[in-house]
C-alpha cells in the first residue's frame, strides 16, 4: 500500500477514484493536501512549500486550513489519512480552483495531467448533486402538469 506522500503515480487515475477523495468541509467540496499531493505524484511536504510560495494564487475561496476539529474528523472518517492523526501540521483543503492552481505551481507533467482529472471529477461530482436535487420533468408534459403551469 501506498502511502500518502508517495511521490510516485497513483495506478487508478479513474474519475471514481478521485471522486472518492473528494469531501464536503465547511460547505465546499474539496480535496485535502496529502491526497492531492499523491494524485500530482510529490510529497505533501513539497506541495505545501509551493503553496506557500505562491500563497498569491491562493485566495481563501481555493484553499483553507483545516481547524483541529476538521482535521480529527478527517482522520476518523477516511483511514487512508489515518497518519494525519499523527502531524502537527493542519491540513489544507483544496477547491476545484486551488487543486488546479495547485497542479500550475507544481509545473510537472504528471501534476498538470492530474490536474485535468481532477477538476473532472469535481464538475462530475457537482453534476450528480445537481442531478439529485433537481425535480423530475417529464419529457413530454401530461395533462395535470400543464394544468398546473396555468
């Protein structure tokens, strides 16, 4: 098993598959660093100094800090970041805007390929939620929908 700083190329780059690190922290979907950094192939580390050299880049809306709270329950709900438990560090969480941003200021080829992969599966995710909310419409209208219209 990999771990989560492992600056080699995760083998399943499916949509699923990052669509499963993506989380809702704070009302906002987003991905935090230790997967990010696995899916763009550095150490979390490395990431998070690129970061913070381009903090620029990084407006609030495209990457937050996780507080001690957010953190704790990161790690409880998702053992693949069972060693964040173990880092003093807060995490940062990730945006659709600052995961792609993030793959900008790392410049490498596998990162800014992921990158593409990435933000498909946050449009994807967006599309099934929306999907989800959205009131059935029949294709074509019956009687007592148009009378309802009227």
């Amino acid at each position: 098993m990999k771990s989560v700083n492992s600056p080699s190329a995760p083998a399943d780059t499916s949509l699923m598959a990052i669509e499963g690190r993506i989380m809702v922290i704070r009302s906002q979907k987003v991905i935090i660093d230790a997967d990010l950094a696995f899916l763009y192939g550095v150490p979390t580390k490395r990431l998070n100094e690129q970061v913070k050299r381009n903090i620029e880049r990084f407006p609030s809306d495209f990457m937050f800090a996780l507080t001690q709270a957010e953190k704790v329950e990161v790690v409880a709900n998702c053992d693949h970041l069972a060693k964040l438990k173990f880092t003093k560090a807060m995490p940062f969480a990730f945006t659709e805007h600052g995961a792609i941003q993030a793959a900008n200021v790392l410049g490498s080829l596998q990162a800014i390929q992921m990158g593409v992969y990435v933000v498909r599966s946050f449009v994807r995710s967006r599309e099934m939620l929306v999907a989800h909310r959205l009131p059935h419409v029949p294709s074509e209208p019956s009687a007592s929908f148009l009378s309802q219209a009227n």
